[in-house]
C-alpha cells in the first residue's frame, strides 16, 4: 500500500509540474511544431523617398521578443525564415546603428537560432526573397508554413511572385498568414508597390489568411503589447535574474521615441500559444524564470 501510494504521489507531481508546458502549446490554426517564417519592417537608415523618412523601430523589440516565445516552446528549428528592414528600396543602415540586425544577432547568441535564416532584405534582398518562396514552395498539406506578416507587403509580393514564376502555385494553399496590421497589409513606400490584397489576389487567394484584433492598446499599458510610455509594466524584465531576459528589456527600451511597444510578436503568442489577448503579465508568467537552457536545448 505505502509503495502504491508513492506511485501516485510521483505521478501527481509529474501531472503537475507538466501543466504549465501544455498550457504553453494551446496552439491556433492548427500549428504542430510546423515550419515558421516572419518578416519584419524597421530600416534604420532614413529613406527620404518616403512620406515618413524612418522605419517603425517597434519591431526592435518586437524581433526579440517573438523569437523568445519561439525559443521558450523550444520551437529554434521550426524557423526556417526571418527577414527585417524589409522595407523594399529603402537604404542600408550601417551595422552600428542597424537595430534590427542587433536584436537579430541578440537572438541568435542567445537562444540558438540558425544565423542563416536571417536576412536584412536592405542588404540580401535577392537571399532574402528566394529563400521565402523555398520555403512556401515546398508547402504541403503535410508540411504547412505559418507565416508571421510583420512588415510591409511589398516584400511578400515579390516572394509570392517568385514562386509563381517557378510554377508552384499550388503550394501557396499550405501557406498560413497571420496578420494584425491594416498599415503593413495596405501601405506602399512606393507608387509600384503592393499590398496584400495583390498578394492574395496573385496566389490566386490560396493562402490561408487570418488577421487577429490590433495587437495595441494604448489605452490599457496591461493590455496587450503597447503601453505608450508606460515601461513600469514590463520591469520584470529589467529585473529578471537571466541576463538574455534583461537583454530583451534593453531591446524595448531602444525604440527612439521611447515608447515601450513590442505589439508584432502578439501574433507569435497567438499562433503559439492560442491568445490573441496577451500582456505584460501574461507574457511574464509565461517566460517564467527562464526562456532557455544553458546548452540552448530546451
């Protein structure tokens, strides 16, 4: 009986130290440990062909803090792409002043990511292009790619465009993109750009579109992933014991116009972990005491 008892015990244990990771992998759309792509905006060079000569620098932040979701679910395999300053026939940035490739290069020393899946389109944009539409072309319904559209369209055109080229059409039904922003869906830096309405309408609307609510609210600093001047909220990360933690917080804090507004990597949490009601809190308990192991495995 005593023997018997202390079976149920561990088992109960196990049960409950296992809860927080399932609640983690309530995934949407379907998403099981499936391939990643995300593209992201953010130039740090003015481009003064442009109504607004600057990029977004929200995505400085929001690059590291979705690749920190990806990394807690221990998901660094499944992203097969992320391409940033993506916006196309902007100028480079010099590396010293190039945000996004130091949140990229954060990441990557951090967490364990594959250099190679990262592209600075202002530099690589032929890589960065052909390496999208690989990915899409090899969709199946199999081997689906979620795709995270955290940039302007432009960018994703020109992939689509190149699969098409190549005859793989069809692939693009086993795309799935996830969205929350009118302004990257429909804004063009350019009179020849496009938005996503001419993307889907060149897959011939195969892909698997789905836009979640505007991941900011500026009203609410404990509501979602915006909260204006407000960093009192996210101090558990300034305050965090992990040094990779502390780091994400310093990527928040870069944005120029010191604003704390990370809101792309809400459609990471959506696609991961099933909410498209995140905040500051959630995100805290859900990085808990650590993103990764010491040897990147878990």
């Amino acid at each position: 009986m005593e023997l018997c008892m202390t079976k149920i015990t561990l088992l109960t244990m196990l049960f409950v130290v296992s809860i927080p990771i399932a609640c983690c992998e309530a995934q949407s759309l379907g998403y099981s440990r499936n391939r990643i792509a995300m593209s992201f905006d953010g130039n740090s060079a003015p481009d003064h062909d442009y109504k607004w000569p600057t990029g977004d620098p929200d995505d400085w932040g929001a690059l590291p803090a979705s690749c920190a979701i990806i990394a807690k679910l221990g998901l660094q395999k499944q992203l097969v792409h992320c391409s940033y300053n993506n916006f196309i026939d902007s100028p480079p940035g010099p590396d010293a002043e190039n945000q996004l490739k130091i949140s990229a290069d954060g990441v990557i020393k951090y967490w364990g990511f594959d250099r190679d899946v990262f592209f600075d389109v202002t530099i690589e944009q032929r890589q960065a292009v052909e390496n999208l539409a690989a990915e899409m072309a090899m969709s199946t319904d199999r081997d689906p790619l979620y795709f995270i559209h955290a940039g302007l369209s432009e960018f994703l055109y020109l992939a689509v465009k190149e699969v098409v080229r190549n005859e793989k059409v069809d692939s693009l039904a086993h795309v799935y993109l996830v969205s929350h922003s009118a302004f990257n869906e429909n804004d063009c830096r350019r009179k020849s750009h496009h938005t996503w309405n001419d993307v889907q309408q060149l897959s011939g609307g195969r892909i698997k579109y789905t836009k979640i609510k505007d991941q900011n609210d500026k009203e609410d600093p404990n509501h979602l992933w915006h909260s204006g001047k407000n960093f009192a909220v996210w101090h558990w990360m300034r305050d965090h014991p992990e040094p990779d933690v502390r780091w994400m917080y310093s990527r928040l804090k870069a944005h120029r116009g010191q604003v704390a507004d990370i809101s792309d990597c809400g459609m990471l949490f959506y696609l991961l972990v099933g909410d498209a009601d995140g905040s500051p809190v959630k995100f805290r308990d859900f990085i808990g005491n650590r993103i990764v192991s010491k040897n990147h495995s878990e």
